[in-house]
C-alpha cells in the first residue's frame, strides 16, 4: 500500500524518509531508493540527496506497485491512480490504442496489463477516455471502470488541456488566436474546410513562450476537440511543429514530432475533486530553443 507525506520545509529526501519512518531499518530505506519505491510528486527519485522543497509529496510504494510499473515500456511512467483511473505520460512513438497494423504495442495494452499486475486472467482492465497522436507525448488519462469513462467523457470539453510545443519560423504576435472551420466527416482525418454542415469551428490559444533564430517554443490550449487541431492550425500559420511532415515541416531536430501534452485539470469522475497534472517539456525537445 501506498503511503504519502508532504514536506514542510528544504530537506533531502533521505533524511526525510527516515524521519517519516523510523520504525523501519536504514538499510530498507535504502533499498526502498535504490530500487524505485520512493516517487517525488509522482516520479520515481532513486537519489538519496535529492533536495525537496515545501510542498513536494514523498509516496512510498509497495513491493507489488513497483514490480507492475516494469511491465511498462520505456518512458511510459503512471503519474496517479486510484479506483476510478489512470494519469500515465506516454511517450512518443507509441500508439493510444491498436489500430489494424498494430494491436499489442499501445499505451492501452500495456495499462491494461499493468493494472492486471501481468495475470491475463484477472478481470481487470482499462477504458479509454481520450486519444494522443502516435508521435505526440504527454498525459493521458485511461478509467478503470465503464462508469468513470462515461463521466470523465461527458465532460471532457470541460477540462482544461494546454501543450507545449517546438515550431519552425516565428507566429506573427506574442499570443493570439489559431481558428478554422474543421470536417470530421470522414473516419479518420479532419481537414479545414469552408463552412457548411459538416464543418465546425476549431479554435486554439497560443502563447509564444521563447523563441531563438530558426524556431519558437508554443504553449496552446484548444477551445475544442477536433482530431489534429493543433498540428493543423500552426501548419495553417506557416508554422508548422518540427518534425510534422505530414504538414510540411522542412525539419527534423529531434528526430521526433515536436509536441507534448503538458498540462491537465480536470474533476474526479467520482468525488468532484479538481484534479491537476502537468509534464514538463522531454529535454530532447527543449534542447532545440
């Protein structure tokens, strides 16, 4: 079982983890560190003088959480989870749910075999509540009950989803509006389309948050749902995400598509509690402003 402590003051975290359990030996402290049970704000820390501030949340895992987390590929790291879901980071390259060509190398298959703790025959299992690209990194959630799915769903456009990302060239104003008129009638891609029935308006909020000679780094939060809406829009701005061939990026810097989900709010399906994730930019991609 998972037990939690919020530190009150600067402090490293091996001298906090002792003084929050000293009833259990230094020596299985130790090894509670060394081998991946101590997560700070819901990351593995295996350092023993890693500095905590104020605020921090120290959780210490139990044997059997820590083995399932190895069920997980590289990258793929479960931020919080409780009966009703699943918060994961997904990395890039790797598939939401199957699709035709690929059915067991997804961020579906592997949650699901991580909350059956590897038994395939445990009834257990996973919903999906939204989707990220392929290439796209960043938070997810996934429900743990056909209930909290309906829910999470249904308010789904209530929640409050920013990304960050990496862009060629320099979009005209510190901040602004990206907006079209979107078709989602086929089933698969949505395009920009003039207006009509099958049309409706996708609108995404930017903030240029750095910028250097060949490329900007972008916060965007989109004010509706429509599939590829960000990608669409920056590459409708002529500044399409680095590494977005698809549309018409000349550059490739990190040998991925420059994007990630960076931040989620959202209330508990269940209790009503707001609750708020965020994932900081992978440095392959900060690296390139």
């Amino acid at each position: 079982m998972t037990t939690s402590h919020t530190v009150e003051q600067p402090v490293e975290l091996l001298t906090f983890v002792f003084a929050c359990h000293q009833d259990v030996k230094k020596n299985k402290v130790r090894q509670w560190l060394k081998y991946g049970s101590v997560k700070v704000n819901g990351r593995s820390i295996t350092r023993y003088n890693h500095r905590l501030q104020a605020g921090d949340v120290v959780s210490i895992r139990g044997k059997e959480e820590v083995l399932s987390e190895s069920l997980l590929p590289r990258g793929m790291t479960v931020l919080f989870e409780d009966k009703s879901l699943v918060v994961i980071e997904k990395p890039a390259n790797l598939l939401s749910m199957a699709t035709t060509r690929e059915r067991n190398k997804t961020a579906y298959s592997y949650l699901t075999d991580y909350v059956r703790r590897g038994n395939p025959q445990s009834p257990k299992r996973v919903w999906i509540v939204h989707r990220l690209d392929r290439d796209t990194s960043g938070l997810m959630i996934f429900a743990k009950s056909e209930d909290a799915k309906q829910v999470l769903q249904a308010n789904w456009m209530q929640a409050e989803k920013c990304y960050l990302a990496v862009v060629e060239g320099d979009l005209p104003a510190d901040s602004g509006e990206l907006s079209s008129q979107r078709d989602e009638s086929g089933p698969f891609a949505a395009d920009s389309a003039p207006p009509s029935k099958r049309t409706r308006l996708a609108v995404t909020n930017y903030r240029v948050l750095k910028r250097s000679a060949d490329c900007a780094l972008v916060e965007l939060t989109p004010q509706s749902g429509s599939r590829n809406q960000i990608r669409e829009h920056l590459a409708d701005a002529k500044c399409p995400i680095i590494g977005d061939r698809k549309h018409k990026a000349v550059t490739n810097p990190a040998r991925r598509l420059g994007l990630h989900a960076s931040s989620l709010q959202f209330p508990h399906p269940l209790s009503g509690e707001i609750l708020n994730f965020t994932s900081p930019l992978p440095r392959v991609l900060s690296r390139q402003v």
